[in-house]
C-alpha cells in the first residue's frame, strides 16, 4: 500500500478485511508455531489474524524471550494447549485497526504490554487475567492481534530489539521492586540470579532510582557484568557461605528481589535489615523451605508475592524507562527462523539478559 495516505489506506484496509470476513479470503503470513512439547518449534505459513473491534494488528519488528516460553516448550507450564504461536514481548508498527475507533493508532510504533484483563484491584489480577503467547497466540509471527488498550508508544530511544525486550520482564521487575517491594533511593537492595531478563532490569531500574545494589549469580563474569551496570558488589551463590560473604559486604538489604526459591530461599530472611521486603516471583529453584518464622515476625519482616503488573505499573514502568533513558540489556538477538536455538540458550540461563528475535 505504498502511495496511500492514512485515510485512503485504512479503507483500503476495511475492505481487505470485511473480503476476509464475509468470504473467507485467507491471507498467509509466516509464525513460529508450537505443534506439541515433544516437537520443535517450527516455521509456518498460518492464517494472518483479522482484528475486531476495540483491537488491531500489530507488524512485529522484533520479539523477545521469557522464561514462561521455554516451560511452554516443554510442556510444563499451565493451561497448555495446541497449536500455538508462543511470544509474550513485541515492538512493531499498527499496521491495521478492526473499526474506525481504532485508526488513529495505524503506523505508529508500539510496545504492548503482553497482560490483558488485570482487573480493577491493582493488589491482585483478576480471574481473566491472561498473557499473551498463550492461550492466545502471541509475537512469533510477522503479526499479532491484540487488544488497543495493550499498545504503548515506542520509547524512542530505544532500537526495535531493545524495545522488544522490555514488557514482561520489564514490567515484572518493576511491579517487584516499586509497587511491591517499595524501594527508595538509598534503600540496600539485591537481587538473586541477576543474568535474567527481570534480574538485570531489576538491576538497571535499582541502580536508576539510587538504591545501592547487590546481586548473586553462580558466573563471576556475570556478577562482573552487573558491577559494570552499576552494582555495588556481588557474590556467587554456589559459595557455601555466599549469604555470610552478602552480609559482610552490605550489612543487610531492605529489600531482596528473588525468582529462584529453593533451599536457599530460608538464608534471606537472615540477610533482612529489620522491616525488610523479600519479593518473590518464580520458583526455578524449587519450592520455599522451612523457615524460622520468629525471625520473620520479630524483625517485621515480608514475603510478598508478585506476578507481572497492571496496566497502571506499565505505565509508571515506561515512564521511569523514558525519564532515565535506560536502554535494556541484549544478550543475542537470533533471526525467527531460529527460534528454536534462541529457546534452547535458555534451558542452562546462560544468558544475561534478554534474548531476542529479530523480524
């Protein structure tokens, strides 16, 4: 549609979709698809989704990996279902709108925030709260449909890659830190496994807001990786005595970012300061061990639950991205076509930070 001007291509756009409606013109585009856990991802010709109203198609630039992608491909994640174009993070261009009230937004750059149906209560999601790349197909493809209210300007300083990496890991980084953990500048605060994509935005957002930063890792060249982003220290948590080594370096830490839990998870609660915050999302590590629960309540501490955020934390999150010009961390962006390689890096998280796939 080279030549069109917006309005002239947006009723171009209405009559390729109302054909595709009322006659079942199918147009192809290619997709990542998940076929079953005991296949590979694979690189197929679907059908192009059709946008209704209060929703648009969305051409991705580039999308990016999380964790949930890779429990999906092996099959160990809630609620799976097949066929599936998997994809929780994308950047792209509005590319067309399912009714007048959505054409204002064609050709602009975007985000989406891969949550819809948080719900009213920004403590807890509501019971339709979904994510993106699954049960609905999500940003492996050369487009997606999503709802409008999803879509965020593109942080302009950001390359597509960069904005792609942001949304989920971003988010739930955000919501742990701010909304949940409450942390200030000055505030002593670490972060567990920092080489993931909501480890080192957890990183960068800490050391953003001037709180003093420490992380653990099991590389030294990712602890490294951290200092040089502004952390002031670090450990490697296959030390026998690494939460020894922590309190040594910070004395305590008024609030602690974990995603692992394990066996580990019982020595937080002894590197607290007296009021102190532990945030917990995931559980790579296993389960939540045996805790001494007099420590807990004697020096009012917290374990808090989170789970990504609501769409008044993306907001708050892509301003304080933008207000600070903070540019995530890219550990290897990989062609679509390799999409299975990209999720088999994540199997032994060697990576620090976001793996992307570029369209």
């Amino acid at each position: 549609m080279v030549g069109l001007n917006k309005s002239c291509r947006f009723c171009f756009t209405k009559m390729v979709i109302a054909l595709r409606r009322n006659y079942k013109v199918i147009i192809i585009m290619k997709a990542i698809v998940l076929e079953s856990a005991d296949k590979p991802l694979a690189l197929k010709d679907v059908d192009k989704p059709i946008p209704a109203a209060g929703e648009v198609l969305v051409k991705i630039k580039a999308a990016a990996l999380n964790r949930r992608d890779y429990w999906i491909t092996i099959g160990k994640y809630a609620g799976l279902k097949y066929p599936v174009i998997l994809g929780s993070d994308g950047a792209g261009i509005v590319y067309e709108a399912g009714s007048d009230n959505e054409k204002y937004l064609l050709d602009r750059e975007v985000i989406i925030n891969p949550g819809y149906g948080w719900g009213n209560d920004e403590h807890f999601q509501s019971p339709d709260f979904k994510i993106l790349g699954l049960p609905d197909d999500g940003t492996f493809a050369e487009y997606v449909k999503v709802r409008a209210d999803q879509l965020y300007p593109k942080p302009a300083h950001l390359t597509w890659e960069q904005a792609a990496a942001v949304p989920l890991a971003g988010l739930t980084a955000y919501r742990a830190l701010f909304t949940k953990g409450r942390a200030a500048t000055g505030n002593k605060v670490l972060i567990t496994g920092v080489g993931s994509g909501t480890g080192t935005f957890a990183l960068l957002w800490a050391v953003a807001a001037g709180c003093k930063a420490y992380v653990t890792s099991g590389s030294e060249e990712k602890i490294n990786r951290a200092k040089q982003l502004g952390a002031v220290g670090g450990v490697n948590y296959r030390s026998p005595d690494w939460a020894e080594q922590l309190q040594h370096l910070a004395g305590g830490f008024d609030v602690i970012i974990d995603s692992a839990l394990g066996d580990g998870f019982a020595k937080l609660t002894d590197i607290c300061n007296p009021g102190g915050r532990i945030v917990i999302f995931g559980g790579t590590a296993g389960n939540i061990p045996p805790l001494n629960g007099r420590k807990i309540f004697w020096r009012q501490l917290q374990i808090i639950g989170t789970m990504m955020g609501s769409p008044d934390d993306f907001t708050a999150m892509v301003d304080f991205l933008n207000k600070h010009k903070i540019n995530p961390v890219i550990d290897e962006v990989f062609a679509f076509a390799d999409a299975s390689q990209a999720v088999a890096k994540m199997e032994h998280s060697e990576q620090f930070g976001k793996i992307i796939l570029r369209a």
